[in-house]
C-alpha cells in the first residue's frame, strides 16, 4: 500500500461533469489499493468546501486549495531547477495561477504525511507536484488531453488562443519529463513514451428503457453550457437542427439537464442523444455516458474522437464537424428506424463494457501507482 497524494482540479463526482467523473473514477481506484489524500484546487470560495464530501468520504484526507496567486507566490518557481526551467518560456494563464506554492500549501494540509506517490491530473496543475517531486517522490501527470491541441481545437469556435497554444507546446515539453508516466485519455494521443488512461463510465445495472417513438422526438444534449465547445453546441441545435427538423415535419424537442440535475430521468426519456461538437480534446464523457445508458448517439468526427468506436456499429458519426444539414439528416435518419436505434445502443453498451468500464480504468491507474511508489 502506497501513501497516495492526488491533486485535482475538480471536485471528484460520478456525475454530470466530465473532470469531475474522471477524477472519481481515478480516486475511487487509487483508493482500493492505496491510502489516499486528495487536494483539489480551485479558483473558487471556500464555501464550495462541501462539495469534497463526495471525495471525503473515500480517501483519507481531502482538503480544497483556492488559490489567488501573488508575486510572492508567483516567486516560488525560482525556488527550483524544475521552476526555473520553466520560466524559459512565458507562461499558459491556468499554469500561472498555479505556482509551486501551492504544493508547498498542500504540504501543510497534510503535516506531516508523506507521500510514496504524487498522481497530478491535468498538466496545468503541475507547478502544484514541484515540492514533491523535488524531495523526491514519483510522479503521475494525467493530463487527459493534450492542452496545446485543446486550444488550438478551441480557435475554431473562437474560444482558443493560438498564442496560448504555442506556451502549452512549450510549457508541456518541459513539465512532461518531470513524470515517471505521463497518461493520455485518446489512445491516438498515447503514442510513443505516452500511456492511455481511457475516460470511463459506471455502467447502470440495468440499460434504460428506451421511450416509445410515438410523442414528440427527445434530443439529449449533457454538457456545462459554461463550457464553451458545450455552449457552441447546444446553439447548433436550438439554432439550426431543430428549425430544420421541424421544417421536415419532424416535432423534435432538445432535452438538457442543468449542472446539478440527474441524467438518469434525461435518458429516460430521450430518443437519440446528439453530440455535435466542432472543438475539444481528449475523448468526450457524454458518449461514453449515453452508450451506458443504452440511448443511441449520433455524433460528429470531433464528438466521437479518440474513441475506438465504429460508425454504424456503435453510434452513428457524420462526415463533417461544420455540415449541420447532414447531421440533421443523420438524426431523421436514425429516428424512423427503431430496429436500428436498438441494434447501436445494445452494441455501444457492451462496447463500454469492454472498454470503459470504471472498476477496470480505476484498477488500471491503482497498479501503476504500486509499480511507481517509493514503497516498492
């Protein structure tokens, strides 16, 4: 058993945000095997301290980290090689907010633990691994996606910063090396010294009933409209896919849960679950969520990636990110033929049974750890 430090940017939650259901799923494998402290930091008011009560009642200690960087913290890179390396390059604006101060703070939560590991989830929140590493405890970066790529990918809806994209690409090349084992949840993305930690779902017991196709047509989108790829897409619906169903004679109505709702009622009710997504990185959740619940899903290229899914095996994936008009088409198309809405959602449901299944990605990241850890 390792002593297991896990620094997060989210609160780990099953539910409803994609972040937050990774870190879950990492917490709840570290947490079998390993004894756990989790520090999430975020840019937020400790008033948000409750929502640790999720992560609190699994690991040993977890504490929230709200940080407001100051150049008395800004400093603290100066403090070691690792900092100063990268101060080479000018900064990403999350890495900035994120100096080795605030792992030094976490060391103080925590007097006087020590740590066999340091697992760090996203590469922004590297500079918070820094004291650790230092004294000599491995590390895991997850970083899930790629953040240069993410930027880049955002520019396209007008939300990146191609100049950002450039300091990740530096920032990243130097932060990487730091890490024992650098994970990636795209296998495309987990190509040379890189390894694939998948994103993962908790599959319900039962799959749900789907409704019959005789009301109006349900559309599930689930997604943080904060986000600004969830955002771009949930006004592709509202301002052309729906007007264009509706123009084919087809009553189609767009069903979004809010951030604290539960998408079991969601799924319940929907027919198809669209996912027309023109930027992002990693793998998309929302799939993932949609083929456990057994809601089929019609997706763009950029909505499935990274996923190792076949079109019309497991959902259907148009030609296109920016043709609406053939994801309108891919929608009508696959809501008047029922046979075939079952066939893809019975298929995408043992799909992420094979491969996203939570206990497995959990226990994937828990054995990494113990071949990692000073303990050894």
């Amino acid at each position: 058993m390792a002593r297991v430090l896990f620094i997060c940017p989210r609160f780990p939650r099953p539910e409803r945000i994609g972040l937050s259901m990774r870190a879950s799923v990492s917490l709840d494998g570290l947490v079998r095997d390993h004894e756990v402290s989790v520090a999430v930091v975020r840019w937020v008011d400790e008033a948000e301290q409750w929502e640790l009560g999720w992560a609190a009642a699994r690991a040993e200690r977890a504490t929230l980290v709200g940080h407001a960087p100051d150049p008395a913290s800004a400093r603290s890179w100066l403090a070691s090689p690792r900092g100063r390396d990268v101060l080479r390059a000018p900064l990403p604006d999350l890495v900035r907010r994120v100096p080795p101060a605030v792992g030094d703070e976490i060391a103080r939560r925590f007097a006087p633990a020590t740590f066999d590991a340091v697992v760090v989830m996203r590469s922004y929140l590297a500079g918070a691994a820094v004291p650790f590493l230092e004294a000599g405890v491995p590390g895991i970066l997850d970083a899930d996606d790629d953040e240069a790529q993410a930027q880049r990918s955002l520019a396209i809806i007008g939300a990146g910063d191609l100049d950002e994209a450039a300091r990740y690409d530096a920032f990243q090349r130097t932060v990487f090396p730091w890490f024992e084992h650098v994970l990636l949840a795209a296998r495309a993305d987990a190509v040379g010294s890189f390894g694939h930690l998948p994103n993962a779902i908790r599959l319900p017991a039962h799959p749900t009933t789907r409704p019959r196709a005789d009301g109006p047509l349900e559309l599930l989108y689930v997604g943080d409209p904060g986000h600004p790829p969830n955002r771009d897409a949930v006004e592709r619906i509202t301002r052309h896919v729906l007007p264009d169903l509706t123009a084919e004679g087809i009553d189609a109505r767009l069903l979004h849960p809010g951030r604290h709702d539960d998408v079991g009622p969601f799924y319940a009710r929907a027919h198809i679950a669209v996912v027309p997504l023109r930027a992002g990185g990693g793998t998309s959740i929302k799939v993932l969520e949609a083929f456990a619940h057994g809601c089929p899903v019609v997706a763009t290229p950029t909505g499935a990636r990274g996923l190792e899914v076949r079109a019309g095996e497991h959902l259907v994936v148009t030609d296109d990110d920016e043709d609406v008009r053939a994801f309108t088409r891919a929608i009508a198309d696959l809501a008047s033929d029922e046979d075939r809405r079952v066939r893809l959602a019975t298929n995408a449901r043992g799909f992420v049974a094979e491969h996203h299944d939570a206990d497995a990605v959990g226990a994937q990241l828990s054995a990494l750890v113990t071949r990692t850890g000073r303990h050894r």
